[in-house]
C-alpha cells in the first residue's frame, strides 16, 4: 500500500492559506514602507519571494504529501526556513508565525508515516 501523510497534509494546507495570507499583507506593508522612505528601505523582494514564495513552496509540499510525504515534508520545512527568514528581515506578522508553526509540525509528522497493512 502507498504511504499518506494525512495530518501532515492538512496542516501544510492551512499553514499555506496562513501563509499566502500573511505574504500579502507583508507584501503591502513593504510597499507602503518602500514608497514612504522613497526606495531607501526596500525590502517588497523579501515579501514576495519569501513571504509568498514560502506559502507556495508550503502549499506544494502539503499537496505532496498524499503521494511523496517525504518530498512533501521537505519541502513544508523549507517553507518553514523561508517563513522564519521574512519574520527576521521585517517583522514577527501573526500569520507567518501561525503558517510556519503549521509547517513544521505538518513537515515533522510527514516523515512519521507507515505503510498501511494489507
């Protein structure tokens, strides 16, 4: 039988919505910032490589789970790597903490899977 990380699947899918949530508003803010300082604080590439790109990153792996949990773990902690980067470049945002918080306990219970006995 295949292995399935449902658990882990389902809270790799609700720390992505976190995720992409807390990414936009990253995202916003940094425009904002950027365009109140002129350009002389531009950090909008860490909001959406980081910001967004963690939450898609996270999202893939969730969704990988149901056929690769191991590749799918993986790749939820490296969201979790890319959500904790964005919180030190710009702030600690109540979304991001939730979404990696999510990811990593969704990346760790991916590798807890067994075959399912036939």
């Amino acid at each position: 039988m295949k292995k399935k990380s449902i658990p882990g699947a389902v809270l790799g899918i609700i720390g992505a919505v976190f995720a992409i949530i807390g990414g936009l508003g990253l995202a916003l803010c940094a425009e904002v910032v950027s365009a109140s300082s002129n350009g002389a604080v531009d950090y909008t590439w860490a909001a959406y490589v980081l910001g967004l790109g963690g939450g898609i990153v996270g999202l893939i792996g969730a969704i990988l789970d149901f056929s690769k949990p191991k590749v799918g773990g993986v790749l939820q902690l490296i969201a979790v790597v890319m959500g904790i980067v964005v919180c030190v470049l710009m702030y600690w945002q109540w979304a991001m903490i939730i979404a990696f918080i999510l990811f990593a306990v969704g990346g760790i219970l991916s590798f807890c899977v067994q075959k399912d006995a036939a």
